[in-house]
C-alpha cells in the first residue's frame, strides 16, 4: 500500500465493531504498525491522522503529540517538532512511549 495507513486502521475497527458489535480502542501495536508503514513509504502527513486518533482512544497519554512531534520532525519544521515532544513530556506515558525519549529528542532537534 502506497497509502492510506491510518484510514486501513480506522476501518480495521469499524469492521471490528460492526461484525463483533464490541467498540474498541485502537491497540497500541497498531499505532506502532501504522507507524512503521507512514516511516517506511515516508507518507509523514498521515502522522496527523494518526494523531487523532491517539487523541480519540489515549486523551491524556503522550501519544498524539509524539505522532504530531514525529510529523513535522520528518517535514523539516524543527520548531513545531521541539514543541510537540515538549508537550508530550506533560502528558501521561504509554508503554514505550516516554518522557525520556520526548526530551532527548527535543533536545536533539534544539541543538541541530
């Protein structure tokens, strides 16, 4: 698939949710998977959908600002990516998404 990650994952879960009739949130493995895909074919603007969704089903992890911190890192926009993972440092860790990774990479960006 040359595209269309995050709409695959939302789909994924509406069948889900049509043929089992259980609402679910999206596992944190298939953010990751999605992840995977978005970097592999550098199809970075779909890290903002991704982002919503993380928002939609995470509120208070980290999660979306990591994905949005992600996306304008691989675009180029330094300034929003160091704030994004800032931002992420406030909220709520999930798995392996952490705080020490938020700020090292900010810092890292920072100093580029």
């Amino acid at each position: 698939m040359p595209s269309g990650y995050v709409d695959y994952l939302t789909n994924k879960y509406e069948t889900m949710r049509k043929s089992l009739g259980i609402k679910m949130i999206i596992r944190i493995n298939d953010f990751r998977a999605i992840e995977a895909a978005i970097l592999k074919n550098k199809s970075y603007d779909e890290f903002g959908k991704l982002a919503e969704l993380a928002k939609r089903d995470y509120p208070t992890s980290m999660l979306s600002d990591y994905y949005l911190a992600l996306m304008y890192e691989k675009k180029g926009d330094v300034t929003k990516a160091v704030k994004s993972y800032r931002d992420a440092f406030t909220k709520v860790e999930i798995r392996d998404f952490n705080q020490r990774y938020d700020a090292r990479k900010a810092d890292e960006l920072k100093h580029q």
